[in-house]
C-alpha cells in the first residue's frame, strides 16, 4: 500500500498541477490573442491589441506566480527559480503594458493622424472602426465627416491619376508626368501613381517630349465642359463649355438659288473669339472650329441642316479674331416664322484633348461645343 501511494507522490512530482495550470493559461492566452488581432487594421492596431491582451493576462499570472513562488519556496528550489522568473516577467511586462497603452489615441485621433500623413486608405478604416463600435453620436458624426472628406482626396488623386493617362495616351509626357505628381501629392500611397511618374519621365526623355499626335486642342483643366442632351439628337453625344469661347455676330438669311437647288438656304454671319481663348486653350494655333446649324421647329422636325466652316487661310480661331462663315444647302421643308435656328460652334472629338477634373472618363463627346446660338421667328 506504501508503495502505490509513494508512485502516485513520484508521478505529481513529475507533472505538478502548476504545469498544467500554466499550460492551459499559456494556451488561453495565444487564443484570446489570435482572436483579439483577427482584423486589426495595421501594425499599430496590432501592438495595440498585444498590449491589451498581455495586460490582461499578466495581471492573474503575476499573483499566481507569487503565490507558487512562496509554496514552493523551501520545498523545491528549481521550480522557485522558475516562478520567481515568471513573476519578474509579469511584473515587467504589466507596468510596461500600462505605460504603453497610455500613449495610444483612441481610434478617431489615429485616424486623424493619418489624415494628416495623407494616408488616407488607413484613416478611412478607423473611421470605420468608430463609426461601428462608438455609441456617442457626435463622434460618429465627426467620424462620418472624416471618412468623407478622405473618401474626397482619394477621389480627387484618382481623377488626376486618370487625367494623367489621357495625357500619356496621346504622347504628352510632360503633361501626364504633371498630372501624375498632382496625384502623389494629394494622395502618395495611391496604388501604382509612383511607377506612373517613373514612366511618364522615361518616356519623357526617350523622345525629347515629341508629340506623336501632333493634331489636337488641349483645353485647361479649368474649363468646364457638360453634357447636354437639349440639341437634336442626330447630333450624338454632345458636350458644351462654360464659359464659351466665342461668340456669333450679325446672322443672316438669304434664299437663292446658289448651286442647284432652286430652293436653298444661307445662314452666314461672323464668329468672334472672346478673350477666354487665352484663358482656357493651351495652344498658339487657336480653336479648330467647326460649324453645325439647324432649322427646327417646335415639336422638333428639322427643316434646314448644314455643317461646315470658317472662311480664311486656317479653320482656326484666337482670342479677338472675327471670321466669317457661310453656310449653304437645300431646305428640306417649308420654314415658318416659329421655328428656330441653332447655330454651334465646337471641336470635334478626334482632335481633343478633354481632361474633365470631374468625369475623367467622359471624353468622348461627338461635338464639344464653345460657342452657341439660337434664334427663334426667322424671318426669310
């Protein structure tokens, strides 16, 4: 009998309840860890919540290892040496933890100094964070504010990195390495504006800044253009300015027999340009003009059309130019003192260069219009 309880004494010597104990509050720990971390939004975040755990941890583990300290301090002196080292840890780490986690802000300030390091991608997710698990509605509200205003700078970095490319498209290096750096100054950890620069200034030397595509009208960035889906739609897809650039003068009408119809039609007049073409028109030619006129009437049947020209030695026009123009063909339909004619003038789309700060993407407009005119009880 002596002898089974001396094996049972040798066996919770080998495997004391202490081991087991630390074991199992080992294994908790990297658990509660694991599951604290899933998540976390950076570095920072990650340290934050390490703290928080081992702070939580390290206090019980400290009293526990005190108390073993003094249980097994006459008895076994290995196993003192080794909760007193426990207990040396836990008391380093538990202060240390607390004094950290004082110089950590609260998820609004991190987000706020990232704002200030333009890193907006990480300030947008502990704006999230607050906005989720705060229960003060003023700090949500002032969350909700930053995260817009963040979600606005990437926009705005995004809209330059696509007008950068436009640029790059049609063999402007200069231009698409400015546009470029416009988006890593807003927004440096936009994905991929760096190897765009790099690019851009490459391509820049390689060819002296040759332009390739030497026919285009580059407007500034400045110049607002619109959609607008108030003219005839045979027209297509149509864009006007604002402010226009030119202006119509002195419109007149004359029915003749000009060519071979016994029935034509000229609308001619003079096409001034305002001295906004300097303001807005990156160009010593001036703007290519081209020219469309309708007779329409009330309910939207066309009775007159024609497309064409400036008169001159060049289809160009510069601030305080005035050109004239003719436009002659056949009426179609019987013109009455109601209908209205529609004069515009405007780029065609293949010989622009349109970088909307707004809808990069929306460059492809059929007629980008300048200049427009309307009149309405023509008399013939």
């Amino acid at each position: 009998m002596e002898d089974i309880n001396d094996q049972k004494l040798v066996k919770l010597k080998k495997r004391p309840l202490s081991v087991t104990f630390l074991a199992i509050y080992s294994s908790a720990y990297i658990i509660a860890l694991l599951i604290t971390l899933t998540g976390v939004i950076d570095f920072i975040d990650f340290l934050y919540g390490f703290l928080i755990i081992s702070s939580f941890f390290g206090i019980p583990l400290f009293i526990v290892s005190i108390i073993l300290l003094f249980i097994n301090f006459r008895h076994n002196k290995r196993r003192t040496r080794g909760f007193g080292i426990s207990a040396a840890i836990c008391l380093l780490i538990v202060p240390l933890a607390f004094l950290s986690l004082t110089f950590f802000k609260d998820g609004l300030a991190k987000a706020d100094s990232y704002m200030l390091k333009k890193n907006y991608a990480a300030a947008i997710k502990y704006y999230e964070d607050v906005i989720e698990n705060e229960d003060d509605p003023g700090i949500k509200d002032i969350a909700k504010s930053g995260k817009l205003k963040a979600q606005k700078f990437i926009d705005e970095a995004k809209r330059q990195q696509k007008a950068g490319d436009i640029f790059y498209d049609y063999e402007l290096y200069n231009r698409a390495e400015e546009k470029y750096k416009k988006a890593y100054e807003i927004y440096p950890f936009l994905d991929g504006i760096k190897k765009n620069i790099d690019i851009a200034i490459t391509m820049k030397e390689k060819t002296n800044n040759f332009t390739g595509k030497a026919n285009y009208i580059l407007f500034s960035d400045k110049l607002k253009f619109n959609y607008t889906s108030d003219l005839p739609i045979k027209w297509g897809s149509i864009k006007v300015s604002s402010p226009y650039l030119a202006e119509f003068q002195n419109i007149s009408f004359q029915k003749n027999k000009f060519f071979e119809s016994e029935n034509e039609l000229k609308v001619s007049g003079v096409i001034y340009g305002k001295p906004e073409i300097a303001d807005f028109l990156e160009s010593e030619k001036g703007l290519f003009v081209f020219i469309s006129a309708v007779i329409i009437s009330e309910s939207g049947e066309i009775k007159w059309e024609k497309d064409g020209y400036i008169k001159g030695d060049t289809p160009y026009l510069k601030e305080g130019e005035f050109k004239e123009f003719s436009l002659i063909s056949p009426i179609i339909k019987p013109i009455e003192s109601k209908d209205s004619l529609i004069l515009i003038a405007y780029v065609k789309r293949n010989i622009i260069i349109l970088t909307d700060s707004e809808n990069p993407n929306n460059h492809n407009a059929l007629k980008n219009i300048f200049s427009f005119y309307t009149e309405k009880g023509i008399k013939i």
